[in-house]
C-alpha cells in the first residue's frame, strides 16, 4: 500500500483531455512534478481539492522523473489570502518553482514555507515569515550568507558591511554608500531577530542580491504583480 505524506501545491496547468501536471512541495521527496489524471473533469473527487495554499496529504506512484498521483486529501481548510498576503504567497511558490532541484529532501525548507503560509494574513508576521523562507531556500542551494566577514572573523555591531558574492560581508568606511548592510541588523537576522524594521530592510536587500543570480534575466512574474498592486494602493490612498 502506497503512503501518504504532507505536500502543498505550487503550480497546475492542464494536461490533455481531462488531466493536468502539477508540481508539488512535498515534506519526503521535496519539489516533485505530477501527473493528476481526471482532475478536470466534473465528476473528479480531486478537482476541489488540488488548490494553492491548502495543506494536503498526497500518495505517489513510486518511480523517477514525471510521477503519478493516486491518492489526495486535504488535512484543513484551504489559508485565504487577498491582497499582498496573496502576492506574498504566489512570489514563494514561483520561487520554489523556479529554484528548487526535482527530488531534493528539504524538510527546513517545507516548515519554513508551512510556516509562511499560516502567518502571511498576518501583517506583522508576514515580512519576518517571508525572509526566514527565502533564506531556507538560499541554505538548501549553497547560496545562503556566512554570518563573518570576509576574513572569517565575527559581524561587528557596529560596522557597516556591502555584500561582494566572491568574498561575502566586507567591512566599509562609507556608510552612505548604496547597498549597504548594517552590522546590527545582520546579526540580528542571525539570532532569527525580526523586531527592528531595520533589520527587515536589510534583510530584504540582502536576499535580494543573494537570489537575483539564481533566478536570472527572467523577471518573477509575482513581482510584476506586486508592482501593480503597489501603484493601485497609491491611486487609492
């Protein structure tokens, strides 16, 4: 008998007649892209289920590459996200999409987005949530920060740093100078201290920089959305 295990959606489209291919971020087996045969059709006890943001349990007909999907439930009511916790939500799936190998264990990764998409209609937890997933991703793909400088020895509180992807955190006079990252604030997103906006702002530069190689030219189409979202925000207010 084929188990069951938690999984989340991040993306379906359609596939054939009736069915469609999905790609799933799964507690046991990581990001892995299905096949839900029949899900499009009315009669599809799927159909319903198959949805972005709602926790499942899904079974998997064992075998490499494009897998089949035998069995889904759905554990709670699916989070309801509107406006930037909406954004929020499909900027995290796309990065998944985007970054993560097929098949690579990655239970930090999983808690983190799990965690993220409880908290995301949170306004004061969203942002904190948001950089605690980015950087599990960056963690699982090597790419995540050494909390030292550049000579391997420990962030000073009261230095100022810029990121240099060859050497890391390197020490600078000029604070004024773009891009730069305060001490105070790296340390605190060491310590996984998210109560200073500071320490957000920073946080958020820094992820910036560390994921825009791995993404690449192509744009995130969730930011385009965010754009948008953005300047309808200002026209209203």
């Amino acid at each position: 008998m084929l188990g069951f295990q938690p999984a989340w959606l991040l993306h379906a489209r359609p596939y054939r007649e009736t069915s469609a291919l999905a790609w799933l971020l799964t507690l046991d087996e990581g990001r892995t892209d299905v096949v839900v045969r029949g899900v499009r059709s009315q009669k599809s006890r799927y159909r319903a289920l198959l949805q972005p943001f709602t926790p499942l349990q899904v079974s998997l007909r064992p075998g490499q590459g494009l897998r089949t999907l035998v069995g889904l439930e759905s554990t709670a009511a699916p989070a309801w996200l509107q406006g930037e916790a909406l954004v929020c939500g499909w900027y995290a799936n796309e990065l998944l999409g985007r970054l993560l190998p097929q098949g690579a264990p990655c239970q930090r990764v999983f808690r983190d987005y799990s965690l993220l998409i409880n908290l995301l209609s949170d306004a004061e937890q969203r942002e904190p949530a948001l950089r605690r997933f980015e950087l599990s991703v960056l963690d699982l793909l090597g790419a995540a920060p050494v909390w030292q400088d550049q000579m391997g020895l420990p962030l000073s509180e009261s230095q100022a740093y810029v990121w240099q992807a060859e050497r890391g955190f390197c020490p600078i006079v000029d604070a004024g100078q773009p891009n730069v990252l305060l001490g105070a604030a790296l340390l605190a997103m060491a310590q996984d201290d998210w109560r200073s906006e500071a320490t957000r702002q920073t946080a958020k530069r820094l992820t910036r920089m560390l994921l825009s190689p791995l993404l690449g030219e192509r744009p995130l189409h969730s930011r385009q959305l965010w754009a948008s979202l953005s300047q309808q925000q200002e026209r209203t207010s």
